[in-house]
C-alpha cells in the first residue's frame, strides 16, 4: 500500500467518522387539537351582523381605514428602540452560528518573522558563544511557516453546538416578529384609547354645560319659592360630580399621548400636534375565524421561539454527551528557517511536522454525567414552557374572541338605548316648546342621553381594542411564510 493510498484511507475513515452525531434528534411536539376556537362561531356571527370587511392578516391596521394611524404603525416599526434592541440581538446570534461553524474547519496560520540581532559579550550566553571559534556577534535571522489545526468533531459535539445555535438565532429572528406585533398592537390599541378619551372629555364637557344649566333654572326656581332648597345642592353635587370626571380624563389622555410618543420611539410631546386634533374611534374590521390552533402554531412568534428555544436544548444534550467520547485534534507545520537569506527554502532550510493529538476526560465521567443531567433537565424545562406558551396563547385568543363578542353586542344594546334617548330627547324638547314640559324635563333627558353616549363610546372602544388584541392573539401582522 503506497502513502497516497494510506492518506486517501485516513481522510475516508475521518470523514465517516466525522459524520456520526451522539444524542437525541429533534422532533417536533404534537400540535395541538385541529377543533376550531370555542368562540369562532359567536365570532363569524358577529361578523355577518356587522357586515364587516374581513381584515389581511398580515397588515391588519390597515383595514381599520384610518390613514394617521397607518401612518404612526409604520413609524413605530421603523424607529421603535424596543426592536431596534431585539435586532441588536439577532445580529449577535447570527455572528455566535458563524463562530461555532468555523470550529468545524480547520484553522491556519501564516507566520513570517526577519531578525537582525547584535549580541552583547558581556551576559553568560555572550560570553560562552565569544569562546567558540568563529563566532559572529551580528546575526540574521529569516523564519516562515504555515501551521494547520483541526479538532475532527468525529462525534458531533461541535455539530450539535452549530444545531444549538442555529436554532437559538431562529429564536432572536422570531423574537424580532413577536417585537414587531406588539409594537403594532400597542401603537393602535394606544390610539384608539386616545381617541376614545378624547371622545368622553367632549361629552363629559357637554354634561357640565347641561347640569351647569339645570343648577342655574334650581337657582332660579329655589329664588321665586317653587323647589326646595335640597334639590340645589343634590344638582350641584351631581354638577361637581361630572366636571371632577374632566380633569382625571384629561389626565389620562395626557398619559396616552406620552406613552404614544415613546412607543414611537421620540420625546414625549413630539405627536401632540397631529393628534390633538378630535376625531371619530375607528371602526374596527373583522377576523379571519378560520384560522385554527394549527395555524396559531404557525402565526405565534412567541410559539416559534418557544419551540425553537426547544430545539437548542435537545441539541445541547448532545453537545455535552459528546464530552464521553475523546477528542482527537491534527496539527501540522511546514516552514523554513535560516540565518542566510539566499539559502531560504531550501533542502537545508526546509523544516516539516505533524502532530495527531488525543484528549480524552478519562477520569472525569462522573462531572459529564451531571452536566448531561444538566441539559436534559433545561430541555425538560423547555418543553414544559413550550407546552405553557401554546396554551396561554389559546387562552389569549379566547378571551380576546370572547371580548370582541360581548362588547359588540353591549355596544348594540347601549345604542338601540342611545337612539331611544334620542327620540325622547326630541319629544321632550317639543314639549318644551309647546309650553307643555318644562326646561328641567329638557335638561334631565339631555344628562340622561350624554350618560348614555359615554357609555356607548366605552363599550365601542373596549369592542375595538379587543379585535386588536384577538390579531395580536392571532399573531397577525406579518407573513409567516417568510420567516426561516
């Protein structure tokens, strides 16, 4: 057997042997059941009454048909600090697989090195070199080599390392996604709530104006003997009672402007000017019921980096049950050395080594054991937390389902009362006019009608907010067939 032959051997014998991989293979948990939500069939009832348009999951805020609002979700995802940090750390993550994957090939070094030394006769080496004949106390020095070193991952322990990795950086890009949703679902659900607040600070305005009028006919009335004079102070105190409502209104929609300004990623104060100006709640669109807990398998980036994060520890266990088996490393070296440069490279000069090397934790097996314990018990950890993260997300969708179906059917009653308020208000003011009702009656239909709005502007903005909420549930607002 010639030496081509046995090198041609050796390289297929590693290269089998570099194959092999110890510890579990991944697979994938169960999906969970195919049945359809709880609340999916209240849901495309809801949807048929309405008559709403069905919503893209992928760009859900635009169907709300709000053009400032699709113009701050947009903002957001490009300047929010929140995400930039998780880009941040998707970048390191792609830069650990590259680290790890390099580890799996051989790694080479050049060095080049030219000396001019002059020796000092009067230290011990100098003086023992000066008593040898034909000594020079000047001497060049010329030195080249190339060094290869390769740790052969004959077991799969870097392979599994590289596995990990790979699916902890899928887990920082999935965390980007779940990033970019509720970085969406904040920015509309804070819009809608200022809007909404904006929409009770006006009707709460009108209450003052109409129970600050019902005091001055009391007044009036209290002046010429007509009512007593109790009926005064219960006004006032029901006039107190709507104008102290203002303030904390106000307060809280200076809060949602703040917190808006910050989720746009600027200085509180920076979109006051755009958003100052009063307009309608938006008009929520309607939800794809069809999608299922498979697909939510599928949509949620929280799922994905759950299962990815899975994924990382199962290939830990491998990475460690490797530490059993040896380590066999190669390194050589060929170069050439020599104090005269016209001599470089060669026969005399040239210089060559190789070294296989073994390292093997012989006598340390009973600390491998325990960190494989370790590691099979982070990636029981992890399942369990996978498990939990499926569930609470069904959870998040139910309730969110269940909110956007009860307060769309509050909403409903609140206005068929609203609307009934309304006529009464219109009766009561002919009447007024006619000499028949008297301007009390009036006053008092009005508070009744501006307390019936209030309510109807609440219950029309917790129906919003939890249709944002059920696509944020729905891990709406990105298209899952990019994600790798």
């Amino acid at each position: 057997m010639n030496q081509l032959t046995k090198t041609a051997l050796c390289l297929a014998i590693v290269t089998a042997l570099n194959g092999c991989m110890v510890g579990p293979n991944y697979e994938k948990p169960a999906h969970v059941s195919e049945n359809n939500f709880i609340h999916s069939a209240e849901l495309d009832q809801e949807n048929a009454k309405s008559k709403k348009t069905i919503a893209d999951m992928t760009q859900w805020w635009r169907s709300f048909n709000d053009t400032l609002l699709v113009q701050f979700i947009e903002q957001a995802l490009d300047q929010n600090l929140t995400l930039k940090q998780a880009i941040a750390r998707v970048n390191q993550a792609d830069a650990q697989v590259a680290s790890l994957r390099s580890q799996l090939l051989p790694s080479g070094q050049f060095n080049a090195q030219a000396t001019k030394a002059h020796i000092s006769l009067d230290d011990l080496t100098g003086r023992v070199l000066n008593s040898m004949p034909g000594f020079n106390r000047n001497i060049n020095l010329y030195d080249l080599n190339a060094g290869l070193n390769w740790e052969v991952d004959i077991f799969g322990g870097t392979r599994r390392g590289v596995e990990a990795a790979m699916a902890e950086y899928q887990a920082s890009q999935a965390s980007v996604i779940a990033a970019q949703l509720k970085i969406t679902a904040e920015v509309a659900d804070t819009y809608v709530a200022i809007r909404t607040l904006q929409a009770r600070i006006a009707i709460a305005k009108e209450r003052a104006s109409t129970q600050g009028k019902l005091v001055d006919l009391i007044k009036l009335q209290l002046s010429r003997g007509i009512v007593p004079e109790f009926q005064l102070r219960q006004a006032e105190g029901s006039l107190a009672e709507v104008q102290a409502t203002i303030p904390a209104l106000e307060n809280g929609l200076e809060m949602a402007m703040n917190a808006f300004d910050v989720l746009m990623g600027d200085q509180p104060g920076t979109h006051r000017t755009k958003l100052e100006k009063r307009q309608a709640v938006p008009v929520a669109p309607g939800i794809d019921t069809a999608t299922g807990p498979a697909e939510l398998l599928r949509r949620r980036p929280d799922i994905i980096v759950a299962e990815r994060k899975l994924a990382a520890s199962n290939a830990q266990i491998g990475q460690v049950i490797s530490e059993y088996y040896p380590k066999i490393s190669i390194s050589g070296l060929i170069g050439t050395i020599t104090t005269k440069y016209g001599v470089l490279f060669s026969s005399d000069a040239n210089r060559a080594a190789g070294v296989v090397g073994l390292r093997w934790r012989l006598f340390d097996f009973g600390r491998v054991e325990a960190e494989v314990a370790a590691a099979e018990g982070v990636n029981e950890e992890a399942l369990a937390a996978y498990r939990l993260t499926v569930l609470k997300a069904a959870e998040e969708v139910e309730n969110a389902f269940s909110t956007v179906v009860k307060k769309s059917n509050e909403q409903r009653i609140l206005a068929s009362g609203e609307a009934s308020l309304a006529k009464s208000r219109d009766a009561t003011l002919a009447g007024y006019k006619s000499g028949a009702l008297s301007l009390l009656e009036v006053l008092d239909t009005d508070e009744r009608l501006l307390r019936m709005q209030d309510a109807t502007i609440r219950a029309q903005s917790d129906s919003v907010r939890a249709t944002i909420q059920s696509f944020k549930a729905l891990g709406g607002g990105w298209d899952a067939q990019s994600f790798s």
